[in-house]
C-alpha cells in the first residue's frame, strides 16, 4: 500500500529509499526551506532532504545552543542534528528562510561546523534586480555542488529535472484537487505525501504518488477547513484535529499545498532565470517575504473558495514572529470578508498540549454549526 | 424527562438538572484530580438530593474530560465549553450578545447572535495571566480568601501597580510589596486591577457588544468585576443564577434541545 | 478606557515644555521633574544631572523635541513625514528639502523613558489586535501607537522606509503590518550577506528606492544640500571618535548616558547643523570632565560592554546608578555598531554612495544582517573590548529577541575565550513588567562584585 | 555560635552553624517579615553573629552582614562537599556557578525568565495531581512510560496535566513528565554554562532524587550529592558570620 509506505516514509528520517540512493554512491544534502531549487541538485544525483522535526519535542541538548525564545521547530531539528539523526547527511544548504532558521545554522555551525555548509542567499522582496541576483545565487549554488561533490552540471540535466519538477507539481495539484468537493482523502495524508517527496528521490516519490492516489478513502469529516500559518510537519497534530471532524482540505503552509501550489511550469527560456523566477514567486507565499502580504491573503481565498472550506485556522509556533504578526493581520482581513478564522498558537509537536488545541477546535466547528 | 449538564474546570465542577424547561437543581464542588471522577462525583450528589435515577437523565458533559465521559456512557454526548456559556447565558437572557467567561486556567470572550448561536470567540493562549489560578495564587500569597481579595477593591485608596502578567512572577511582586509593608488592600486591589486589564486586552480582539454578563468563578469577585465594568465601559447583566453554573446549565439545554422532543 | 494620544503626539507636547527650562532655576527645575511623576522625573532630572553639563538638556531641546515637532509641523507646512526604522540614515531624509525623517525605535525608547505608563497602553493596544506577546517590545510599542493614527491619536507618516529584510524579520513585518493597515507606501530594501554580490543587490535597491522617494515627494534632491548633509555627517564622524578615544582613559571621563545621547543623535538628526553641535557638546563635557579627573565613585570597578542595547525603563536607576557605583558603561552595538566613516563627496552621485556605504554597515544592520550574526557580532566586541579596554560585557535587549538569543551562546563562548565576562540580564529594554529595575540592579552587582572584580573572601580554611 | 539567614522567594531558611550545622528550620516566605524571622529564631536556638543572604536578605534586621547569595552558595559547595560547580535550583530560577580552590565564585548564570524550572512550578504540579511534595520521588520512581511536557507556563503546564490525567495516564507518568521537564531545563543550563568537574547540586529542588539522577546522567563531570540542599546558601552565609566574626 502507498499511502501507508508515505506515511511510514513522512515519519522517519533516513528512510529505506534514501539507504539505497546513498549505497549506491549518490549524495543528500539537508535544507531547511522550499526555497531550495531541487532540480539542480537532482541534476547530479545529490539528493535535497528537508530538514523537519519529526515529531521530536525534547531539546535539551539544542537548548543550551539556541534559547527558549526561539522556535520549537527549529530547536527540534537542531536537537536531531546534534544527537546525529541527521548524520546521514553529507552536508547541509543554509538556506536563508527566516531569523529563528539564520541562528540555527550560525549554532549548527558553532558546535558542528559541518564539512560542507552553502549559504544560499534568498531575497525577501520580488523584482528585477532580485530575480536578477537570484538567478546568480542559483548558479553559484551550482558552483558549490560542482566544487564539493566534483561534479560537473549541465543545464540539459537541469532542465531535464525542471520538467520532471513539473510533472510532479502538476501530480500534486491533482492529487489536492481529490480533496476539495468529495474529500477522499485525509489532510493528514496530503501532508505526510509533502514531507515524503522533501525525503524522496524525484523518481521514486513519483510512482508512490501515482499508487497512492488510487487509494481513495471514504472521508468522515464535520467540517472542511484551510490550515495556513507557520510550518507544520506534525501529521499527529493534523490527525487529531481531523478526528474532532475538523477535516483539513487544503493548506496554504509550506509543508503542504503552499510548497507547489503556485509553482509556474518550464516555459523554455534561460534555465537560471526561470527558476529564480519560478521559487521567488512561489515563496511568496511565506510571510518571510515581504509587500506581499496581498498575495498570500488572495491565495488563502482562492483557495478556500476552491476547497468550498467552512472556515480558516492560522496556526504559528509560538515565537514566530513572521506567521505571529501575519495571522492577526490576515484574522482581522479573512472575517471582515465573512471567512471564519481560528487563530492557534502552539509549540511544536506538543501532544501534551492537545486538550488545550482541542477545545479550541471544537469550539470552533460549533461555531462554524457543524 | 431529565436534562443534566456537567462542567468540570481546573478548580471547580458543576452539575445541572433541568425538568420543563427550569433548573431543578445544580451542585458545584471543588475538583477530584481526574475530571471524569469529578463530573461523575457533581451529577451523583445532585441526582441524590432530588432523588433521581441517573438513567433518567440525558446528561451532556462540557469542560475538561467531557469526551471520556461519552466513551464511558456517562454523558450522551459532549459540547465544548464556549458554546456551553454561550448558550446558558443566551437562554436566561436573549440579550446577551457577549459573554467573558474567567475559569481557572482559561478566560475567554463568548460573542452570540441573536439566535444564541456561537459567532466567535477568543481564549487566552498560553499565559495564566488572566485566570482564576492567577487570582488564586495571589489571593494565597495575601492569606485571603478569593472573596476577601474581591471586597478589598473597595477598600483600597491607593491600588499598587502590578506588572509582571506571569502569575508566579505576580506572586514575586505581592510578596515585595508585603515585605514593603504596603497596606493589603492596596496590594489586593492592585491584582484585581491588573487582572481586569488582562481581559480587557483580550476582549478586544473580537469586541464587546451589548448586553454583556460575566460568568465563571472570578464573576464572584466583585472588585475584578467592578474594575472590568469600569474599563469596558458597560454594566454586567446578572443572569439571576450562580454564574459558575452556566456552562454545566449550557450543556443541559444542548441535550434538552437534542432529545427533548422525543 | 480612555483612548491615548500616540507617542509623538504626547512626546511633542512634553519637549515643547521642556524647550522652555533654561528659564527655570535648577530647584524649579527639580520641582518640575516631582511633579511629572517618579520616573518620568527621574528621567529629567537625569538628563539635567550636573556630571553631563548642559548636554542633557541641549539634547533634548535641539536633538529630540525638533526631530519630533518637526514631524509633528511637517503636515501645516505640506511636507511629507517618513517613518524610517533605528537601522537606516536619516541623512537621506534630511537631504530633501519637503521631507521629514521620524524613527520608529525613538518613540518606544522616549516612551518607555518618560511617558506616564511609559510604553505599556500601545504594547497592550497591539496585543488586542492580536499580536502576539513575544514580538520585539520596542516595534511592538511604536506599532501600537502608529496604529492609533487610524483614530486620529497620532501623526500618521505619509510613507515608510524598511531597511530591515535581511536584518530582523519582527522589525519588517511590524512595518509591513502598518503599512497595509494605515494603507501608506512602503519602501523597502534587502540585505543578504557580505559578500561583493549582496553589496551590489543592496545598492541597486537603494538607488531605485531614492528614485521612488523623490517621484513620492515630489522632489530631487539638491547636490548642494545632499553634499552639505555629508559633510555634516563627517564632522559628526570626526567628533565621535574623538569621543571614543576618550573613553580610553580610565576613570572614564564621558558619562554613562553620552551613549544613549550619541546614538540617539545619529538616528534622528545625523547630517544636520544640529547633530554637530551636539557632538561638540558632548566633547566639550567629556574633555573637561577628564582635565578635571571626574568620575562619579571614587573607583572605576567595572569598564562594561552592553553588547546589544541598553535599558530604557529608568536610565536614573540604571545608568546613574551604575556610575555611581564605579560601573562604567562603554558603549553598546546602537551606538558603535556602525562605526561611522568619513566620506570625501563632491557631487550627488558620491553622496548617494557614501549613504549607501553607511547605511549598508550600519548599527545592527551590519551585525544582524551578517552571513554569520554570531560570528560578526562577536568579533565585533571583542574588538571593541581591546580597543576600549572593556574588562566585562553585559547583554541585554528585548527578552524574546530571536537573533541575539540564538547566538548568544557564540557571543559568550567568543568573549570568554578572551578572558572577558558576559552577563545576561533576562529583562527587557522596553518594558519594565518583564524584569523589575531592583532585581537588575541586584544580578549587576552580584555580577560585577563576585566576577569583573574579584572580590575575595579572607577565608580560614580552617575545616577543609 | 553563627547565624546563616537564607530570605528566599518561596522559603527563609536558617541555620545555626558551628563548624558544623547544630541545627536548622525552614519557614514559608509569607506575610509579614517579622514573624517570619520571629519563628524561625524560635525554633532554632541563640547565636552570636548572624549573616544574611538571599533576595530578601535586607529583611533580616538583626544581620550584622548580607552577602550575594552566589557567594553563599559557592563557599557552601566548596567547604561541605568540596565541588568546583554548583547547579542551584531554587524556588523561581536556576543559577550555575564555577567556584574556585578558596570557594570564591570565578562566574555564574542565570536562566531564561521563566518559573516552568522552578521549585515553585514543581509545586504547582504535585499539587494538581494531588500528589504531596513528600511523594514526588517515590511516584515518580513508579512510571513506566515516557511522556513529555512542552508547556513554558508554570500554569498551563497544569493544563497539559490534566490533559493527560483525562487521557487516563497514570499520575506517577505525568509527575515523571514533571521532573524530567525541570531536569532538562537546570541539564540546558549546565551545559550552556559548560559544567563539568565535580559538581553538586543545591536548592529546594535538589531534594528530589528524581531530579538530580537525571541531571546526573545528562551532564559528564562527577556528581557529588550536597547534605540538606535547600539549606545550602543558609550555610554558606553562617560560614561567612563565622569568617567575619570567629576567632579562629
């Protein structure tokens, strides 16, 4: 069964294909962000595998590194670098996402120095001259790769990956469109079948996709509703929300629609401007990137109205400043225009904190009559 | 037919009986640790005093445990504890629009439509600041009751300015101000001041509209009570009822509603 | 409850008053200060206190109250008012002729020094718009009181400049909150690293955003005055580190609060005639000071680093205080952070450049907004520390301040290895609720007694 | 004889010391000062010189000296038990402090503002459980599962208590959950810290096995248990009244 391999793939870190994909002699790098041009390193057999907590509360370790002020997400993957979940790994991409993730990497750095860490650079405002400069980042990513892994990549193979990208973004698409008028399936799958292509090789989570989609499910739900706000891996958390009857058709977070719902497709022009093209623009949808906070409520809209959601929850980390400030502002904005909005704050991964999310929970599919 | 509500709350329960549409009786205690034993122990004692058979009764659970209660077969089914205050409140009086509702860890502001329907709401995330606990550990710290600490709001001259929110860094700033020798009153009316400022940040954030009660235990005190009224600029509805009884009363009407007509 | 005026509209109405002292006798003076409340006289009277010479005061009469009635008059006169964040040259602003600068980082700090429930009602107001409780205080203070512009409290800007992309995600993304909330243009630039590339990206956005501000004033800016604002600014350059080179000298012979006085100058009215006469004056009092060997404690125990910023709940109870108990306080990363320099410019062209340079290593910017904070911010102080003979450092800043608190333990481990000391104070510049004054003053003397100077117990050693 | 006078934030405890301790008391810090003090003086029998220390140490009207409690608490570390660090834990913060060969404080840090790893958040919890302070170490000795507690507030740390009470987990798991979540806190400071050598651990909350062997299994260096910790600083400040007044 795929959905159920998805599931055991999105709840562990070095999975059995990521073994296989390293015995065979190729290379995984981590990144921390859906910044990362994944086509460029599938273009050489190096594998981009995104950082997430796993579900790993305890920080003790991580904390005496980084403070109780900063995210528990971060914290999390810290702690799992540290303890050497990550080992696997053969170097890591500092891609700039937002501050918590800068002081994660400077610490990652102070206690590991890692042999082979990039920064790659990623603007936070979308025109010509940072496209321009984007563009350039991404070939000098490139550069890193070919220097560390001794490598040389062409841009017919970029290419190539480019449009296999697009396959699978277009896959994806399909797949959310199966949860939005009949639901069949869960908000919990759909996630577990983002963290697993962040885990996968292009190839292998392509098949496991196209399988999966054929399992569809009778879905019991109360309600349908959008989950947008800060990053969000806890399938444990989704799953509990959505046996209130809470059912999660759509999100707008980066681990979830928001990671290719918007990504263009190849369009045959210079290969490194499109794709500083193709992740600017997509990342707007992260509250890191700003005068674009039109665009991200526009995009919780459409897609609400797509999904025919009963109401919105925004949910953040506690001590994300970015989706903190965001989601007042987008609460105020989304029920003005008569969308029902439960804002969540949470720490992350926190099962012990679920009587708390439940009332709230509750309280608001009550409020939305269902 | 018998309709009963049960709400447990971090510090207290309630149980309450309805017969044609009147409260027949309602009971509140002080928690057991597991909230289950506590709803089972409220509704019990209650059911023993008018001398009713629990299978007589469908009994809606709300408040912490209300989804085991259903597992169990005790309750037929559960309703969160915001609609429950929502709807208590809207049944005594149709025009409440807003409801603050101050529990022991939990604050929150109700808002209602006309029909008694849940409109929004919000909760307290994350800090006791607001709560009946925060009120609690500083009433302990002063050695008064909670409603010793109430009345002294009234007796103050000159109210101390509390401004730590966390409720143990509070209990740091009364136990300052006591080596200090400030006057109790000053330092009681001080957090009750500050306690009414917390929800009145809070209530902000959906609005208040008329008419507005105050339910829950802190609506016992009367100087937080008295403080709020100031700064919100509205005098509280009473509700004529014990107002810690309004969200077990809430889940009773639910099931009244439900399966009354059967 | 009764609805506040903003900051700037109650800061106004307060400096005006005070631009009138020179009138008053200095036991009137001290009268006046009783009757504005504990602190907010505190405050005063610190300012006033006879170790800074007339500085204080002329810092608030020349420095603050015309940055902020400037504002405040800018509206009758037609020009246009620009909110501009604590990490951007006001000099550019100073360059037009129909534009005003105001800082956001000014108002909470002036609020949190002397406004009767200092800056608290307008960190409230913004938590009952929902933001959440642990975003940077001092944003969090000057949105809650730009916000009540929408209720006519406050001089609501006519645009906003953010120059924090790149350097502080909250600090952005409050702009970005009042931007679209009071529904002004924003704009905006980018700092990713320190390399030649990001430098290159930073001036591109830089020079298109002087373009969109001059189409948005209506305005070019004049070569003459552009240049003049420069040469301004490197007098002020000059003078500053003459001011630095005195610190040198131990007892330090310039006051606690010259730093607060410096910075504060650099942020709202760098490049004018103003700035210069305040550096002038600064110099004035510190030159004297040390001719005369003054020094508040009859020792200098402690020379302390603040590695990030000060606190400015009760600079009498603080920086005073601290002087007063032989703690002398260096300077912190507002006020030496971005390491001024002098630029030769003879047209428009290399004045736009010279801003750019600063603007690009300015306080902060240049540290948070590193490839590395950790490592730049560190080796930042510990060369300030051998440059200015620090034998300790403190830190201290908004308690949930993401960047700092990250890296705090790179900054520690960077400083001890050089044999100095760091304290970490869990309070918060901003708000008083978080650490009470007291329980600072208590863990900096714990801190300085026991650590920076060795105090040794004569032990007997009898039972061991 | 001397006088060590402890003013905390949760406790005042006193201890009369002559080159040993003769004896001790402990008294809730609460209402009135004087009373307070007056209890304890009655409990404890006379002395010559008294020391005081602590936060409220200036309450302590018949002190002849105050000294910083990090002073204490290092002099206390060095002369009982002969440690090079001291993890204090006390009713509101956690305090790491080096101590030199003469048992004088070389540094120390505080922990982040919050009570969650605190004596007094270890009291809120017990309390809700139902579990007396007494029992902690024995019902907690009894989990046989692992659960965790995220929550920073001391308060709504209790709503994750009740939480899983509802769940139907046992209460010695949760008071477990309890102390493993205090132990990661003081274990996150000693590392910032760098903690190491011989160390013990002192405080309130150093009394709970169930703490301290957790600490002790994260931490390297060799753990040395401290007699009596919550009386530590109280014994520091009579060896201080003995130094300055003695006639040794």
């Amino acid at each position: 069964m795929s959905l159920s391999k998805i599931h055991e793939i999105a709840s562990t870190l070095e999975n059995e294909y990521v073994e296989k994909w390293r015995s065979e002699g190729n290379a995984v790098v981590g990144h921390a962000c859906i910044a990362m041009p994944k086509e460029v390193a599938e273009a050489v057999r190096i594998l981009p595998f995104r950082l997430r907590g796993a579900g790993n509360a305890d920080t003790s370790t991580a904390d005496s590194y980084l403070s109780r002020y900063n995210c528990s997400l971060c914290r999390s993957c810290l702690e799992l670098v540290l303890n050497g979940s990550y080992d696997f790994l053969d170097g890591l991409v500092r891609v700039r996402g937002c501050d918590h993730w800068m002081g994660t990497f400077d610490e990652v750095q102070h206690a590991k120095n890692p042999e082979f860490m990039h920064y790659f650079k990623v603007p936070h405002l979308v025109n010509g001259d940072t496209l321009e400069f984007f563009s350039n980042e991404i070939k000098r990513l490139k550069e890193a790769f070919e220097n560390r892994f001794g490598v040389e990549i062409t841009e017919d193979e970029i290419v190539r990956y480019a449009k296999v990208q697009d396959e699978i973004n277009e896959k994806m698409r399909e797949f959310y469109r199966l949860r939005f008028k009949k639901p069949r399936f869960y908000g919990s799958d759909a996630i577990a079948v983002v963290v697993a292509r962040e885990s996968l090789p292009s190839e292998v989570f392509l098949q496991l996709l196209e399988s999966a989609m054929a399992e569809k499910k009778k879905v019991d739900f109360r309600a349908k509703v959008l989950l947008a706000g800060s990053p969000l891996d806890e399938i444990e958390l989704i799953r509990k929300i959505e046996e209130m009857g809470a059912l999660i058709v759509a999100e707008t977070t980066c681990f979830g629609g928001g990671s290719f719902w918007n990504m263009a497709e190849y369009d045959g022009s210079e290969i490194y401007d499109f794709l500083a093209a193709k992740y600017l623009n997509n990342l707007k949808i992260c509250a890191r990137m700003f005068g674009e906070y039109a665009f991200r409520k526009n995009f919780i809209k459409s897609m609400a109205v797509e999904a025919e959601v009963d109401g919105v929850i925004l949910q953040h980390n506690k001590f994300c400043d970015l989706f903190g400030i965001e989601n007042a502002k987008l609460r105020m904005d989304l029920e003005k225009d008569g969308i029902p909005v439960l804002v969540l704050e949470k720490e992350y991964a926190s099962t012990a904190d679920i009587g708390r999310i439940k009332t709230r929970v509750q309280a608001f599919l009550e409020r939305l009559k269902r | 037919m018998l309709f009963g509500g049960t709400d447990v709350g971090s510090l207290t329960a309630q149980a309450v009986l309805l017969e044609d549409g009147r409260i027949t009786g309602y009971r509140n205690i002080r928690v057991l640790p597991n909230p289950v034993e506590s709803a089972k122990k409220v509704m019990g004692e209650l059911l023993e005093e008018v001398g009713v058979s629990p299978d007589d009764v469908v009994i809606f659970s709300t408040g912490y445990g209300r989804e085991k209660l259903v597992e169990d077969g005790f309750a037929k089914e559960h309703v969160s504890e915001i609609s429950c205050h929502g709807r208590g409140a809207f049944w005594l009086n149709p025009a409440i629009r807003t409801i603050i509702d101050i529990g022991g860890q939990d604050a929150k502001v109700i808002r209602i439509d006309g029909n008694g329907n849940l409109a929004n709401f919000v909760m307290n995330d994350k800090c006791a600041a607001g709560t009946g606990r925060f009120l609690e550990i500083q009433a302990r710290a002063l050695g008064l009751t909670l409603d010793e600490l109430g009345e002294m709001t009234f007796k103050a001259s000159n109210p101390v300015a509390i401004t730590a929110r966390c409720s143990i860094y509070a209990e740091t700033e009364v136990l300052h101000y006591m080596q200090r020798k400030f006057p109790k009153e000053d330092i009681a009316a001080g957090v009750n001041r500050s306690m009414a400022e917390r929800i009145y940040y809070l209530a902000r954030r959906v609005g208040v509209e008329r008419e507005v009660t105050l339910t829950g235990g802190v609506a016992k005190n009367r100087g937080v009570k008295h403080e709020l009224e100031k700064i919100l600029g509205v005098k509280f509805v009473d509700l004529g009822v014990d107002p810690q009884i309004v969200g077990a009363l809430g889940a009773a009407i639910f099931a009244m509603e439900k399966y009354g007509g059967e | 409850m009764n609805e506040i005026p903003g900051l700037v509209k109650r800061g106004s109405e307060i400096l005006r008053t005070i631009e009138k002292i020179g009138k008053y006798s200095k036991s009137e003076l001290e009268g006046l200060a009783r009757l504005t409340g504990e602190i907010q006289g505190h405050t005063i009277l610190s300012f006033l206190d006879k170790r800074h010479g007339d500085a204080g005061l002329y810092f608030l009469k020349n420095v603050l109250s015309k940055h902020v009635n400037e504002a405040v008059k800018a509206k009758e006169k037609g020009k246009k008012v620009i909110l501009i964040p604590f990490n951007f040259p006001p000099e550019l602003i100073h360059a037009f002729e129909n534009a005003v600068p105001l800082t956001t980082e000014m108002m909470s700090t002036m609020g949190a020094l002397a406004l009767e429930g200092e800056g608290e009602p307008y960190w409230d107001y913004a938590m009952s718009l929902g933001i959440p409780d642990y975003v940077c205080s001092s944003n969090t203070t000057a949105l809650g009181s730009m916000l009540t512009a929408m209720k006519g409290l406050e001089i609501a800007p006519d645009a906003m400049i953010s120059a924090c992309p790149g350097a502080c995600d909250a600090n952005s993304k409050i702009h970005e909150f009042v931007a679209e909330t009071l529904n002004v243009p924003e704009f905006m630039l980018d700092k990713m690293g320190d390399g030649v590339f990001d430098y290159e990206l930073y001036r591109k956005l830089f020079l298109n955003m002087v373009r969109e501000i001059e189409e948005f004033v209506g305005e070019e800016i004049d070569e003459d005055r552009i240049v003049k604002v420069i040469e301004n600014g490197n007098t002020c350059t000059e003078l500053y580190w003459e001011l630095h080179e005195l610190k040198k000298h131990s007892p330090c012979p310039v006051p606690n609060m010259f730093t607060m006085l410096s910075c504060g100058t650099r942020f709202t009215m760098w490049g004018r005639d103003e700035a210069v006469s305040m550096f002038e004056k600064l110099l004035e009092v510190a030159e004297k000071r040390l001719k005369r060997g003054e020094y508040p404690a009859e020792r200098e125990i402690a020379r302390s680093l603040w590695v990030y910023t000060g606190y400015y709940i009760d600079l009498y109870d603080l920086w005073l205080w601290m002087e007063d108990n032989g703690i002398t306080y260096l300077t912190d990363i507002l006020n030496s952070g971005g390491f001024p320099q002098i630029y030769e410019v003879f047209t428009k062209e290399d004045a736009l450049e010279a801003i750019i340079k600063t603007s690009w290593d300015y306080q902060m910017t240049r540290q948070m907004g590193a490839e590395n904070m950790g490592l730049r911010w560190t080796e930042d102080f510990i060369y300030l520390a051998e440059d200015l003979n620090a034998n300790c450092a403190i830190y201290c800043g908004h308690h949930a301040c993401k960047q700092s608190q990250a890296v705090f333990r790179i900054l520690r481990d960077g400083m001890s290895s050089k044999g100095i000391p760091v304290l970490k104070l869990d309070g918060d510049a901003w708000n008083r609720r978080i650490t009470s004054v007291s329980v600072l003053q208590e863990m900096i003397l714990d801190f300085v007694q026991n650590v920076v100077a060795k105090k040794r117990r004569r032990r007997r050693g009898s039972r061991r | 004889m001397f006088l060590g006078v402890d003013v905390g934030m949760r406790f005042t405890k006193a201890v009369l010391w002559d080159g040993k301790v003769v004896s001790a008391a402990i008294e809730e810090t609460r209402g009135d000062m004087e009373s307070v003090l007056k209890n304890l003086r009655g409990k404890i029998g006379d002395f010559e010189h008294c020391c005081s220390t602590g936060s409220g140490a200036g309450l302590v009207d018949f002190a002849e000296v105050k000294e910083d409690d990090v002073v204490c608490l290092a002099i206390a570390a060095r002369d009982i038990v002969d440690a090079d660090f001291v993890l204090d834990i006390g009713g509101q913060s956690i305090t790491a402090i080096s101590v030199d060969k003469d048992g004088n404080v070389i540094d120390f840090m505080r922990n982040d503002k919050c009570a969650s790893g605190s004596g007094r958040f270890l009291e809120v919890m017990s309390s809700a459980l139902g579990i007396a302070v007494e029992e902690i170490d024995e019902a907690a000795s009894k989990a046989d599962r692992k659960l965790s507690t995220t929550s920073q507030c001391a308060v709504f740390a209790e709503s994750e208590v009740v939480s899983y009470v509802n769940e139907g987990e046992s209460k010695e798991n949760i008071i477990a959950a309890v102390c493993d979540s205090i132990a990661k806190l003081a274990v996150a400071q000693a590392n910032r810290f760098g903690i190491g050598g011989r160390y013990t651990i002192t405080g309130g909350v150093a009394k709970f096995k169930s703490i301290t062997e957790r600490i002790a299994e994260a931490i390297g260096g060799e753990y040395v248990e401290f007699p009596h910790p919550q009386l530590a600083a109280s014994i520091g400040a009579a060896i201080v009244a003995e130094e300055e007044f003695g006639d040794v």
